[in-house]
C-alpha cells in the first residue's frame, strides 16, 4: 500500500498545476474529502485533474453495470479488496495489487467479491463521463 501512495505522490509531481495537489498525498486524506460522485454503491473522490491527467479513488460495492467509453480508454489499480472484471467477453478476477487495462469503446463491468472494494484509476488523456454509453 505504502508504494501505491508513493505511486500517486509521484504523478502528482509530475503532472502539477496551479490546482492540484504536489508531492505525496495519501488515500484516506483524499477519502477525508467530499466525493465528486456519491451513489448508494459507488463513491468517487478526484485526487487529481488537469488538462491531460485525471487520477480518481473509487470506492465500490455490488456491481458497476456493463457500459463502455467511447473517446478514451482507462486504467485501474485495485488498492483494496478483490474484484470479478468482465472485459469485453473476457471474464477475470482482480487482487489488491492488480492493474487492469480498458481500451477505448471496449465495454466492461465490475463486482465486487467481497464486501467493498478501493480502486485508483488513473487517465490520461481521459474519457468524458457524459459520453459514457450505459449498456445494462
């Protein structure tokens, strides 16, 4: 876990802004904040965003429906807990430590195994949410 803040720490230099964060910052200080996106199974904290990179913490449970994005793949990083993925129509199961990869337009869809599950994502460039194409 620690090298996983240290990840961060380091996109966070190195893609800096005028408003956003520097040097190393941690998942519960981002977790202290108020979620961009807060839904009964899913929240979404942006620990990161500039013109070229957008780094989020999510935090899940149950199921995240098939849907697809259609201008830009993204990345994931499962921080906590373990997830089945549906990629396409290949199906895996993802551990804490695990990197999963979602090229542009591929559809998928996530559960968790457990109770909950921490993801980092991270995007760059990144898709637009609102064209997002919800497929379930």
């Amino acid at each position: 876990m620690k090298f996983i803040i240290y990840v961060l720490g380091i996109f966070s230099y190195a893609s800096s802004s005028a408003n956003s964060p520097i040097g190393l910052l941690s998942i519960d200080k981002i977790k202290q904040s108020r979620p961009y996106i807060d839904k009964e199974h899913v929240r979404v904290w942006n620990a990161k965003l500039t013109e070229s990179i957008r780094i989020n913490v999510i935090e899940f449970s149950g199921e995240i429906p098939m849907h697809k994005h259609p201008d830009a793949g993204h990345n994931l990083l499962v921080l906590k807990g373990e997830i089945s993925v549906l990629l396409g129509k290949t199906r895996f199961t993802a551990k804490e430590g695990s990197f999963i990869f979602i090229p542009k337009a591929v559809a998928h869809k996530y559960w968790t195994l457990g109770e909950s599950a921490l993801l980092l994502s991270m995007d760059a460039p990144y898709y637009d949410h609102k064209k997002t194409i919800k497929l379930e």
